[in-house]
C-alpha cells in the first residue's frame, strides 16, 4: 500500500522476544540427557568454549523410574489411553510416508527442517522453534497461547501466528492442544469435512471408542449407514503426529536432574554433576597476539554466545534447585516418611519461588528427581486437591491410590464400574464425579470396566 506522498507501508514482524531470551528458556526445559547433547553440540561449534572432566565418575548415573504415587495428568492423558483402542497403526498411510521421508532424524529435527525452509523472517523463525520445543512426545502443545505469550514477552496474536503456522506442517495434527483439535485439523483437510463428522469428533469420542453404533446415529441424527461411515473415517484418523518417529526420549534408562540425600535426619539437594560437566570460556585465543579483525570479531561474537550460554545453563540450576526446595519443604512427610503427597500445585510452588506457572510447568517438565528410595519425575509431586467430608482435602494422587487398591481387590468376572468406584469413594468421605473417576482410571493406565471384563473371557 502507498501513501499519497509515495511512501509504502509494509506490515513487519517485530516481536520483543530476544535470542537470550528464547535460548534461557528452552534451556530451563531441557532433561539432562537433551541438555547434555545439546551442550556437546554447542561445544563442538564454538571454539572458545571448553569442558571440565566429569565429576567423580566418568559414566552417569542411570537408573530406573520407581512406580511412585501418580499425579492428575490433564485431559491429554485420558484422551490417550481412553481412546487407544479406537485407532490402530497403520501401513501405508500419510504419516508412513513421512516417516520415510524424514528417515533418521528426530520428530523435533523434522518440523524444524520445515520450518527452516519455510519461514525467511528471523524472528518468527525463533518463536516458532521455541513452540516446537514445547511439543510434548505426541506432538501436542501442552502449553497455552497466554502461557508462551507471558513466557516470551510477545503478543497473544504472535504466539497464535506462529501456532497456525506449525500446524500447517506435516503430519498434519502437529501442533494440536488436544485430541479433538487434532483430528479437526486432518478432517479439514479431506473431503469428509461436514457436519456429521464433525459432531462425531466434538461430541462423540467416548461413543465411538464404545463402538456404539446406535447411540452414534442418534447423537448425529443420521441413519445406520451414514453413522457407521462417519465411525470409519475418524478411525481412520492420526490421534498422535508423532507416532513412529523418533522423538529423542529414552524408553527405560533415565538420568536425574536432581539428587536428594538424608543424612542424619537432614536432607540436603544437589544438581546432578556427575551428568553434566561444568563448561568454561577457553581465554587461548584472546592471548594470541596476532589476529586480523574479521578473526577478532568472529571470536568476540563466539565469546559473547558462550556467555550466554553458561548464564542459562546456571539460570537453569538456579531454578530448579529453588523449585526442588518448595517441593521438598510442602512435601516433607514424603520425602521422609515416603508418605502420602500432600495435595500441590504448580501456581501454588510458581506463588513461592516468584516465577509463572508455565515456567514452573517448563521447568519440570520430563525431570527427574533421585532419593534414596527410588527415582521420580518431578511432575507426580503436583496434585489438585479433593475435597473430604471430614474437613480438609485429600491429594487427587491419594485418590488415584485408594482407585487402584479397589480395582486390584475387585472379583475379575464383575469388575467394578466407574459408578460403583465413585459409590465406594464416597463411603471413605471421598466425593468425586464419575467422569473424574474415569479420568483417574485412565490416568494411571486402568481399562474400563467393561474392557477389564472382556479379558477374563
């Protein structure tokens, strides 16, 4: 557009967030083994920067996750093991293709390939690769657009540019916030995109991993025929992008972040040194006398990235050692007494330390935590809080025990419903919703009633 003087007006992305900025974060949210290949990566690329010898033992230590008391995971987890029956691998299709194509690298490396070829302008460049850092191991975004705005000081409207923008990327459904988002976006891409299955996928997904056929048609008002084609073609569909790409987490062997002693009843906290060995700028080359500008410069620029680096990597400790330390003062009993969690959430710990939920949500995000008992990632600690009738509240992890240990008692040949666990629950003062209890079931990777059933024969 021109101006009457002949001045052209041209819209451009400026977005506040800054590469330090972008770089501390994705830090924070890096797991040991991430960050410890990242920071070799980096070493390897930058001259001026050097690494201390491992402490103590040249092999980290590696250990196994103990079954720890588990948290209340979001609707995510539900919608994941809720409906994994409903969909089944297949050979051949899209995301086949893909894999191929994208052979030998991470689902991570494979959005930012496209990305890189895709976007010129630097700054929404960073944003959108800080968004495909916040993918969790489906490919679904766990945060919200308000968190990532708060976390990289740029605007909703930005954040949600770059959102739409990743979700344009294959395989399609990147980038979703949850199950129905998801498959929308591969329904919107085919010619199947009306209002049957639409309403199927908005409003019917417990239906249709019942394979409720009848109560189907009357949710969508439709005849026999168009509900069992409509029941085909959202089964058809990819509940999870990342499926059969490798997405960088080990399976079985996993590293703590962050190790906890006893030690005559005192309990201490330490960064796990042993992993990560400490980095430092190698002054060998800013003592060379005789170096040309263009040398001098590209070794300033190298210096000034190692700085930055080593300030996130302490930022990082910084962090995490104020987090573990809430955690371990609100959860005392726990720790010492392998007790019930007390009911905790991440506001709650983000009020305590002065930082955002989001970042305490990044901060914690596949860590874990090394006791003398056993290993746990860092998010089971975080539980909302049930009322009981007694007075006072229970944790929703102290929920989900009590679900297990009545589900394990129950007679296998009349397993008991989601119905009869609330009525149970509730004898015990314990009074929760039946959509909750189903929540829980699932979240700690228990069928439903009738499926428990099935497998008895």
């Amino acid at each position: 557009m021109q101006t009457q003087g002949g001045m052209e007006l041209r819209q451009t992305y400026k977005p506040s967030v800054t590469q330090e900025m972008l770089r501390s974060l994705n830090i924070l949210r890096m797991p040991a083994p991430e960050l410890s290949q990242y920071v070799s990566e980096v070493i390897r690329e930058n001259p001026v920067l050097d690494i201390g010898a491992l402490n103590e033992t040249e092999n980290p230590p590696v250990t196994e996750a103990m079954d720890a008391p588990q948290s209340e995971d979001g609707e995510s987890v539900w919608e994941e093991i809720e409906y994994r029956d409903t969909w089944e691998s297949r050979s051949g299709d899209a995301s086949a293709a893909i894999n191929q194509m994208y052979a030998g690298i991470t689902f991570a490396e494979m959005l930012a390939e496209q990305i890189n070829t895709g976007v010129g302008d630097q700054g929404f460049h960073s944003l959108c690769m800080y968004i495909v850092g916040c993918l969790n191991k489906r490919g679904y975004l766990d945060s919200s657009v308000e968190e990532i705005a708060h976390e990289t000081g740029v605007s909703e409207f930005d954040v949600n540019q770059a959102l739409y923008y990743i979700q344009s990327l294959q395989p399609t459904g990147v980038g979703a916030r949850n199950l129905c988002e998801c498959l929308l976006l591969q329904l919107a891409e085919s010619r199947e995109f009306n209002e049957y299955t639409v309403r199927l996928i908005t409003a019917g997904l417990p239906l249709l991993a019942e394979r409720n056929t009848a109560a189907i048609q009357k949710l969508l008002r439709c005849d026999t025929e168009t509900a069992a084609r409509c029941m085909r073609i959202v089964s058809n569909l990819n509940p999870i992008p990342a499926q059969g790409f490798d997405t960088g987490e080990q399976s079985a062997a996993i590293i703590p972040d962050v190790i906890i002693q006893s030690e005559d009843g005192e309990i201490s906290v330490a960064m796990n040194e042993r992993y990560l060995p400490k980095i430092r700028i190698n002054n060998i080359y800013s003592s060379l006398p005789s170096l040309d500008k263009e040398t001098r410069k590209y070794l300033s620029q190298k210096t000034k990235e190692a700085r930055m680096l080593i300030s996130a990597v302490e930022e990082r400790e910084k962090t995490l050692t104020l987090i573990v330390r809430v955690i371990l003062d609100k959860q005392r009993d726990f720790f010492k007494n392998a007790g019930a969690l007390e009911p905790m959430t991440q506001a709650e710990i983000g009020e305590l330390v002065g930082l955002h939920a989001s970042t305490v949500s990044r901060a914690i995000r596949g860590k874990y935590i090394q006791l003398p008992f056993g290993t746990i990632e860092m998010k089971q600690f975080f539980s909302s809080a049930v009322p009981h009738t007694a007075g006072g509240k229970v944790s929703s992890a102290a929920v989900m025990q009590h679900l297990r240990h009545l589900i394990q008692k129950e007679d296998p040949k009349h397993p008991l419903s989601d119905e009869s666990i609330c009525d149970v629950l509730s004898t015990m003062g314990i009074n929760v919703a039946r959509r909750t209890v189903a929540k829980y079931r699932a979240g700690i990777g228990i069928q439903s009633a009738a499926k428990r059933r099935s497998r008895q024969g």
